[in-house]
C-alpha cells in the first residue's frame, strides 16, 4: 500500500458516508463506492448464516445492481491493516486495476490507498 496523499473532497465523501454506516449498523465495515457518473453506493458488512459478504463486496454489488458499469474509487472502514484481496478483486472487476481503494480507520483517517489492480 502507499501513503495517502491529501485526499479530496469526494474521497473525504466517502469515507464520511462508510464511517456513518459502519456506526450505524454496528458492523465490522463500512464501504462505499463511486460510479462513474458520481452516484455513491454505500454498504455493512453482510453477516447471514446463509450469507457472508464484506462491506466492500457489497457496495460493490449494489453499484451493479443499480447499473453502474464502473467505479471511480472505493473506500473501506475498518480496523484491518490491509484491503482484503477478495475486496480488491471485486474493485478490480467493476472499475479496473487502477481505480483507488482508500482504507481509513474506525475514526475516518486514511491509513493508505492502494490500486484495485
């Protein structure tokens, strides 16, 4: 992972909106996406007996279901050291290897950015 640079204000966005959600929900993560038109897809981590998905994977998937066809940047909340590769991927497969992950801490500062890819 790399250091983050200063971060602008549709990054500092989304990590707002996925800290909110992680409070709100009580979950271990918090994600959000932005598409390629601007639209922002905020999600919690997924903990079902019949279904497990990362905050990530999810805003990712509601990126999709809601039509997107690809993302700008991602941002995780978490208390991880690192972006899960299983996360990465799913970036990876919506807006491609270079589109930025932000992972921020359960405070909303920045830990690092690293490429989808």
């Amino acid at each position: 992972m790399s250091e983050t640079a200063a971060l602008g204000p549709e990054d500092q966005k989304i990590i707002t909106l996925a800290r909110s959600t992680r409070a709100r929900n009580g979950v271990l993560e918090g994600a959000a996406v932005r598409d390629e038109t601007g639209r922002t897809y905020v999600a919690g981590t997924v903990a079902l007996p019949s279904l497990q998905l990362s905050a990530l994977q999810t805003a990712v998937a509601m990126a999709v279901a809601s039509g997107a066809t690809s993302l700008e940047a991602a941002a995780v909340v978490s208390e991880a050291s690192a972006v899960a590769e299983a996360d990465l991927a799913a970036v990876r497969d919506l807006g491609g290897p270079q589109t930025p992950v932000i992972l921020a801490g359960p405070d909303g500062t920045p830990r690092a950015t690293v490429a989808a890819g």
